[in-house]
C-alpha cells in the first residue's frame, strides 16, 4: 500500500534559473545536481492537494489544503540508470499537523502559515490565485491563463520541471532519504499573464532575497493529476 494518495491540482509553477553553487550545502549525498541544458533551476510552486489518504485512511479537516514550495532538481544513479527527483528548500501549508507529520517522518522544511486561494473561469481565460500570509503581509501566486489544456512539449524546459518521480532529502553529510512519487504524464495551461507578488527575504530568508530580482525564466500552470507517495527509504 502506498504511504499517501492524493491529488496536485492546479500547479503554478515560476521557475528561475541560478548560480548552482547557492544549492550546494543543500544538495544529498548521493545525488547531483540535475541540470537543463546546463542550467540550475529552482521553482517557485503553488498547488492544490486535495483528497489526501494516508495509509488509505481520510484524515478528518486534512484532506483538501493548499501548498506553496521552492524546490530544486537533483538526479541519482542507481542500477544503471538516472533517478530524477526534487530537494524542497521549504513548504508552506495551513496546518500545523501536515507540517509536524512531515518534518518528523520525511524530513521536510514545512512551515505553517495562514493560506487561501481562489480559482476562476473567465469567457476566454482561466484565473489562479494563491495566497499565505507571513507576518502582516500576504503574498500572492496569481497567474491567468488561456482557458484550454495543451501539452507539454517533449525535451523542453517545462517537460524537464514536471518529470521528476522522486523526492530526495538531506539528513546528514553521508546519509539520505529517497521516496518515490508516481503520477502521469501531465498536460498545461499556458500562461498570458504573471501578476505575483512574493516577497522571497520574508519567507525564506536573505539567502534568497536576490530572486525577487530575477526574470522568470518560464512560469506554466500543470493541471495536475492524482499522485501517489511511496514510503521512504535511507541510503
């Protein structure tokens, strides 16, 4: 039995292209850095995670909430091949006991924040909208797109962001923790307008203040899909 099902809807993902030696003191033993084109990328992303069941079971007032992450791409060979995975900097969801749960059994970087979002469907276009609120000050994932799914091209930028089945953490200098996400191959929307404001200093601090600097180097919105999480191994 899988360890968790759910679903990500709605992704909106804002995507920024860095020095890699920024990531480095963040990066598993074990893995990589995993690279596009040879470019490093981290991504900014906020989704819906609904229908959640741990160990098949519901949990009640838990199963339907937001999350914002930054993320960043790792690859690990193993058995003759590339595992391409993903390393989380940090996550942002509205309750506590997702964050407990996650930090004690996964090692993840959740933080709990006040959080909503909204979604609209206008005559030609599509509207997303998440928001959390750190200190007095809401900030906003807010991207409108065209109104019809298309697919996401094979060997682009998007394609590299989206596939990746595995999630990796760092738990010391020689050890780490590997889990594996399973999902299909996701379509997109694709996005006519960019209007977030994040501010990166008061959410994650200065080490990545320069980003709200940055020129996106792409932002897209994948629908999403139902997911599974399979229980974590070391190595």
């Amino acid at each position: 039995m899988s360890f968790l099902t759910a679903e990500w809807n709605n992704l909106a993902m804002i995507n920024y292209e860095i020095n890699p030696k920024i990531l480095e003191k963040y990066v598993p033993p074990g893995t990589e850095l995993d690279l596009f084109e040879g470019k490093c990328f981290v991504s900014f992303i906020g989704f819906l995670f609904e229908n959640v069941k741990v160990l098949g079971l519901k949990i009640p007032f838990h199963s339907d909430f937001e999350e914002v992450n930054l993320r960043f791409y790792v690859r690990r060979f193993e058995n003759g091949i590339w595992k391409r995975g993903a390393v989380f900097i940090s996550e942002i969801v509205p309750k506590f006991a997702i964050s407990f749960v996650a930090n004690t059994f996964y090692n993840e970087h959740y933080k709990t924040f006040p959080m909503k979002h909204t979604l609209k469907v206008n005559e030609n276009s599509r509207e997303f909208h998440y928001q959390w609120k750190v200190g007095n000050n809401w900030n906003s994932i807010h991207l409108e797109t065209r109104k019809n799914p298309i697919d996401i091209e094979p060997n682009s930028e998007t394609e590299f962001i989206t596939e990746h089945y595995f999630g990796y953490n760092k738990l010391s200098e020689s050890q780490a923790i590997e889990y594996e996400v399973r999902h299909p191959r996701w379509q997109q929307f694709e996005v006519i307008k960019n209007t977030s404001i994040i501010d990166f200093e008061g959410v994650y601090g200065k080490e990545f203040a320069f980003i709200k600097d940055l020129k996106p180097s792409s932002v897209f919105l994948a629908i999403g899909s139902k997911i599974t999480i399979e229980a974590k191994r070391k190595f």
